[in-house]
C-alpha cells in the first residue's frame, strides 16, 4: 500500500502542516482526526489497516491531516472568541490549501469524503454541511455537534456557522441545500460506554426536517466510544457507499 507524507507552510495558519496519503487511486476520503491528535493518529490506532483492502483495490485515497484543536476549542486559555477565529483560519485551510492538493494529487477533480471520530466527526460533517458543493459526502462517527459545549456559553457568527445544530436549521440557502441533498452523508455512533446518541438523533432530526436524505445507524450498547467501534465502522460503510 502505497504511503507519502507531504508538508508545507499553510499562509492560513501560519504554520507548517502535514498530510499523509495512503492508497493510489479512487476518490479521495479526508480525515480529520479526534481531539488534539496528529495526521498519524488513524494509523497509530489501526484505522487505516481497517480499510486496507479498499486502499489496496484502488477504491479510494486516503488524506489524513492534522487538526489544530489544541489552537482553538481545546484551548482553555483562550477566549472563545479567538477560538473561533482561529477555527475559522482552519476552514480556509482546509477549503483553500487541502482540496486543491487532494485534486492535484489526484490528477483530476475527484470527490472527497469527509470522515471522523469524535471531535474529528463534527470537523468532518461541519466541512461538508458548509460546502456540498466542493465535498461529495461524509462519513461521521460518534459525533457531538453542537460546537457551544466548547464554548461556555459564548456565541457569536463564528461558532454559529460551525455548529450544525445551530446553522441547519435556519440556512436558506437553496443553492448549498441543493448539492446537500445529492451527498452521501452517514451518522453513525455506538449506545455504548462514552457514547451520545442523542447527539447523532438531534443532528437527524434536523436533517430529516430540511429534506436532506441520510443514514442514521445506531450501533448496539456494546459499542463505546472507542477505537474497536471505529475500526469496524469505517470499512463498513466504505463499503455500502460507491461512486
């Protein structure tokens, strides 16, 4: 299986970051790791061994890249405020610096797949619920996604257009809606220990209620929050979504 590391110095962030490619061919799946981890996390934890065989087929690329969660919600010396803009740097990033890479990379304007675990599960929905007209779908796994739990209460346009409780709801932008509605966007999450399914519910209650089409799958109480449920969900729903 093919593996690279790139770098480069990101104009949005101000910083060096990182992207590890595995795989040679196929669309492209953007993940965005949990918490304060590194673009190695999904590797370190057997991820990507998970979903070798896809990787291996020439089914799809996978782009692993660095979060800046300890520079933004993480961060509790920071003021929410800066939080926000901070996050708002990252989604530049991502839309400006990552997608044009994964097309370069891929000699050819390929869908993306957003896909997470965690705090990675609401980077990968949020990306593709702000512009389904660049990602194709999203793969989100034991999600939380409203952004004001790591806010303290603090709310301004910032954290409003990254919390999808809060933006979905009200968005009228048919054009965005439109592409929204021809994504393949997977909610996923585990009854188990550290798990919330309410979250992932809340999320498809509202998806339901602006006529976007999505599966919402609960896992058994069996399945905590944890990477054994991750490593069995991904290559699962990798292989009930084609392109």
């Amino acid at each position: 299986m093919s593996r690279e590391i790139h770098r480069w110095y990101s104009p949005n962030l101000n910083k060096e970051m990182e992207i590890v490619v595995y795989g040679h061919y196929g669309y492209a799946l953007l993940m965005f790791p949990t918490a304060g981890a590194d673009y190695l996390e999904y590797e370190r934890f057997k991820l990507i061994d998970s979903i070798a065989g896809f990787l291996r087929d020439g089914k799809l690329k996978a782009f692993s890249i660095n979060s800046i969660n300890n520079e933004s919600w993480l961060n509790n010396h920071m003021h929410p405020a800066h939080k926000a803009i901070r996050h708002q740097q990252y989604n530049k990033y991502i839309v400006e610096e990552v997608v044009p890479f994964i097309h370069n990379h891929s000699k050819g304007l390929v869908p993306i797949v957003t896909t997470g675990a965690s705090l990675g599960a609401l980077h990968s929905a949020n990306n593709f619920f702000r512009r389904p007209d660049i990602f194709s779908g999203t793969i989100a796994m034991s999600g939380s996604y409203d952004l004001k739990s790591y806010t303290k209460g603090y709310f301004d346009d910032n954290v409003y257009f990254n919390s999808p409780v809060d933006y979905l709801p009200r968005w009228d932008d048919n054009f965005m809606f439109d592409h929204m509605r021809k994504g393949r966007i997977i909610i996923a999450t585990g009854q188990g220990n550290f798990e919330d399914p309410e979250a992932s519910k809340q999320l498809s209650n509202i998806l339901n209620a602006r006529g976007v089409r999505h599966w919402l799958d609960l896992w058994g109480h069996d399945q905590p929050h944890d990477w054994p449920t991750w490593r069995s969900m991904l290559p699962y729903f990798l292989g009930n979504i084609k392109f």
